[in-house]
C-alpha cells in the first residue's frame, strides 16, 4: 500500500509518513512498510555506499526490474534443517506477510550440513530489507519497513531521517588485484575422471538416467577481494542473467549470475524453463555457428536436455490446470557460452503455494540428475564439497508474484579466497575430458574478469 499524496511535496514527505503511521493507514500484517518515489540512481553504487549488513540485490534477467536493500527488519534464518522444514516457515511467513515481498536463498541440499565454505550464510533465508530501494523499468521507490513495536517506538521516524530525501551514492572504482596465489579444485581432474566413470556405471546399471556432477574452484589471492566490487564487474559481464548477491560481512559475500529460471509466478500464472545441454561461444562467426549446430544435433546433449524437460513437465502437470510447452528445444546464447532451453507456461490449480512449487521443481535434473532421490544421494557420496546456495532456489517471494532463479554460476567470497562453482551434466556417452572442459567454460566470466586465473586453471 503506498501513502496517499506523497508525491505532492517531497519534502514533506517525513511528516506525512508519520502522520500515516500514527492513523495506522501503512500496516501491512505484523509489519509497517512506506513506499516513496525517488530520483533515479544506481543500486549497486548505492549499497557500496551503505555499512549496514546484510546487503542485498536482485535482478531479473530482462533488467526492466531491480531491487538492492540493508539491513534486516524481519529474517528467518535455518542452520542444518530439512528443506521441509523451512519451506513449511517459509509457507506460514508468506501467509502473513501480506504485501510483503522478501529476499529468499535456499541451498541446493542441507541434509548433510554445510562447510566451512559458507559460514555465516546459514542453509535457507528469508529475509525483509529494512530499508530497500526498487526499480521497475524507469520508476525508482525506496521502502521501509518496520514491526510494529519498532515503528510505534520511533525506529520508522529514524529511518526516513536518515535515508530520505538525500539517497548517498558511490562510484565503485575496479580495483588491480595481484596475481592469485593458488587455483584448486575439488575434485581434482584425477578424482573428476573417477567420478564420471562412476556416474556412468550406474547409469549403464539402470540406476540413474542422469547426474549432475559439479566443482568448486577456489582461488586465493595475497590481499582480501572487495565483494560488492567484484560483483559489479561480473554482473556487467553477464547480460541477460538474473542476479542474485547476499553479503554477510565487509569480508564474505554469496552471488550469482545465472541465466536459468526456475519459476516465475504471478497469482495463479506460472512460467519455467529447462535449459540444459551447452557449447561454448567463438569469436568468429563462422566457428560461433559450428559450435551453435553441433549444440543442436548432438545427441548427449539432446538427451541430457530431453530428461530435465521430463521432469518438469510431469512435475508442473500436477499443479496446473493447463500447461504450454515449446514443441521443439530453443537455443540461449550468452557471452561465454550457449545453452539448449524449454519454456513451459500454464494456470496453477486454485490453491496451489509457492511451497508446492519448489517442493515439486527444485531440484530439477538439470543441476541435480534424474530419478531425483537417487541423484540426491548419489551426489551427497561423491561430491567432496557443500553446494551451499550454488545451484539452489535464489529470488524474491510474495503472495502476489515470485520469482526464482537456480543458483548457478555463482561464487563465494570469503575475504581472500573466491570460490567458484560449476557442474556438468553426466548421462550416456558423456567423457570425463568433455565434462571437465564445460566446467571451464561455465566459469569461463571469472576467468575473464581475473586473467590470471585463466592460466591456473588445471587443463587435463
């Protein structure tokens, strides 16, 4: 709800806030939240002028909608957990925060608990800016948002004396960082052979049909990375990506780029996709084109995209009463690599919760393996690493709409060590080489924005 009249006089606009707050007029269920319109600016400058933790952005894949916010008005926060259980918290929190929309980061599989990788990012988080600013294509907003208690007690009046009218804004100058010190993986290329021919045993077996195989790369430097600094510049090299970036600390931050959606949802109407199967891309138009037709007629990579779009459609059957899907694979070509994708789009059945859609859609099999169960635990046995939030459900829920990307192509930052991560689909025919080679070419980015770790990176 946005008060009534603000735009007449801006600065006025403190006054009119609290005089709302004192009639009640702003209560959006056990929270209070103001809406005002703003001068345009730039979001990530705007956290990297900002001290409060957490900091938090999101951005769609089109750009025409953004959001960046500080603090934490209202969280939720699960250590070793069951998926189910927080999905249930986040389910009741939805029901209540009416009109609320919310930051949400759920990692891929918690069962076995997480390393050391990702601490202080906990398994699963909800979380509700305290102070947030959002822009929908021209249109800039910044929010508040308090409890009650808090908004009764002053904190709301506090907080538009401190944000508004006057937005701080900072440049963020890129920094030369030194040559990195080490470039690992886990597993090693010796390891990541053993790993596939293991994968394709039990596929030759009837076990699996699919498994998705990831890495962690970790490269440390002589000096600690900026996060907010080395997020712009991977986000300015990944165009038509949704973005997703969660910092804990001056020191350690989670973020993606990812070109994967897992679902979108506005009320009842519902889209997804499948995008699996990928080459990377050429320089040269002639060779882009070799890589873009021997994409579409390979038959591994067919294969590995036919059964995520399996999944998907018998899984999203289930909640809708109808359901499109495209007849024949289309193709995602972005910067450094192309992908085979399949949109489905349908009418939820009446009742049907964002936490029977994640139930049913993550893990999809093109980040975890068909049948999903066996993939699951499979993974959980070979895997020398958390995934933490890579490759899990990153976006932002509300009773009205959401959105959620799949975690992929991310990266944590944890001081001087940066930790990428990047998996590769295994089904019949796939080779240890070919894989390990994907690998590379998904983090293909970081290599660019980094030189340096181009040439550490372990060839086999």
């Amino acid at each position: 709800m946005r008060v009534p009249n603000l735009t007449a006089t801006l600065e006025t606009a403190p006054v009119i806030i609290l005089e709302e707050l004192q009639k009640g007029a702003i209560r959006h269920s056990f929270l209070k939240q103001i809406e005002l319109p703003i001068q345009p600016l730039d979001l990530v400058s705007w956290l990297a002028s900002r001290r409060e933790i957490p900091k938090l952005y999101w951005a769609t894949r089109s750009g025409q909608y953004e959001t960046a916010g500080v603090e934490s008005a209202y969280e939720i926060r699960s250590e070793i957990t069951s998926k189910e259980e927080f999905l249930r918290d986040l389910s009741i929190f939805q029901q209540k925060a009416e009109g609320i929309s919310s930051f949400v980061a759920i990692a891929f599989d918690s069962s076995n608990g997480i390393d050391k990788t990702w601490n202080g990012f906990g398994c699963a988080r909800i979380i509700v800016p305290r102070v947030e600013i959002r822009r929908k294509e021209n249109r800039f907003t910044l929010v508040f948002t308090c409890t009650g208690d808090e908004a009764s007690n002053g904190t709301m009046q506090k907080l538009v004396n401190k944000y508004f009218p006057n937005q701080e804004n900072r440049d963020i100058v890129p920094s030369s960082y030194n040559p990195p010190l080490t470039c690992t993986h886990e597993p090693d290329f010796q390891n990541w052979q053993q790993d596939v021919e293991k994968s394709l045993d039990l596929i030759r077996r009837g076990v699996l049909k699919k498994i998705v195989l990831a890495r962690k790369t970790t490269v440390r430097f002589s000096e600690d990375l900026d996060p907010l600094e080395v997020f712009r510049q991977f986000a300015l090299m990944t165009p038509r990506c949704f973005k997703f970036y969660l910092q804990e600390t001056t020191r350690s931050a989670f973020f993606a780029a990812s070109p994967e959606r897992l679902y979108k949802r506005r009320h009842r109407f519902i889209q997804t996709e499948a995008l699996a199967g990928t080459r990377p891309r050429h320089s040269h138009r002639k060779e882009d084109q070799a890589l873009k037709r021997e994409l579409i007629q390979d038959a591994k990579e067919q294969l590995e995209h036919a059964v995520v779009v399996e999944m998907i459609q018998s899984r999203l059957a289930a909640l809708c009463e109808s359901l499109r899907v495209d007849r024949d694979p289309q193709l995602m070509r972005l910067p450094g690599c192309q992908h085979l994708y399949t949109r489905f789009s349908g009418l939820l059945h009446e009742g049907v919760k964002d936490i029977a859609i994640l139930t049913a859609l993550h893990p999809t099999p093109a980040v975890g393996g068909f049948p999903a169960d066996e993939a699951l635990r499979q993974i959980r046995s070979i895997e020398p690493f958390s995934r933490g939030f890579y490759a899990g459900p990153v976006g932002i829920l509300s009773q009205e709409e959401s959105e959620f990307a799949v975690g992929i192509r991310s990266a944590v930052i944890q001081g001087d060590q940066l930790h990428l991560f990047a998996g590769a689909g295994i089904v019949e025919g796939s080779k240890p080489e070919q894989e390990w080679l994907e690998l590379d070419t998904k983090l293909s980015t970081y290599s660019n924005l980094f030189e340096q770790i181009h040439a550490r990176f372990e060839k086999p």
